[in-house]
C-alpha cells in the first residue's frame, strides 16, 4: 500500500471520529504524526517501508506487513487501546473505522 494513501484515509478517519466527539482533539500536526507512527511500526518490524524513487527525483513509499505480524500488532493495539477510555459506543466507532 502507499504511504500516502494511508496517511490519506487515516487522516479521514481520524477527521470522522473528531467530527462524532469520539477523540477530543485534532491537531493541525496530524499528517506528521502519522508518517512518525508508520515510521515506529517499521522500527517495531511491524512493517517494511519500501522507497522507490522516480524521474523528478521523488520517492514513494510503499508498506507491507506480513501476516505473521498480526499478533505483534495486536498485542501494541492491546498495550495502546487502554489508555484512551472510550465507552462502549466510542469503542464501536473506532472499530468501525479501523
């Protein structure tokens, strides 16, 4: 998948999920703090960024994770989750989105 599309529809999500009160703020910084996100995946093995660059001297970025890391990031969700209280509904829109 591209980075950037990712960070895309994740940035939608999170917009989604301000929108119904479901997480208290948004930061202007969002975009950023998804790219250091991906970029501590990738540093946890999570997933493997690969950059491809092309004539106008850019790069994209393309993510990829295994199957095999489905309990890893499921035990980081685990750890993660926690420490935002949703209720019960808030906790039903976020899985909605994801």
């Amino acid at each position: 998948m591209k980075q950037k599309l990712l960070i895309k529809e994740l940035h939608a999500a999170l917009k989604h999920l301000y929108t119904e009160q479901v997480i208290p703020h948004l930061h202007s910084c969002i975009d950023e703090i998804l790219t250091t996100s991906i970029l501590r995946f990738e540093q946890m093995q999570i997933v493997e960024v690969t950059s491809y660059g092309n004539k106008t001297g850019s790069n994209t970025n393309f993510l990829l994770s295994g199957k095999e890391m489905r309990p890893k990031l499921l035990e980081t969700l685990d750890f993660f989750i926690p420490l935002r209280k949703f209720n019960e509904k808030q906790s039903r829109m976020v899985d909605d989105e994801i």
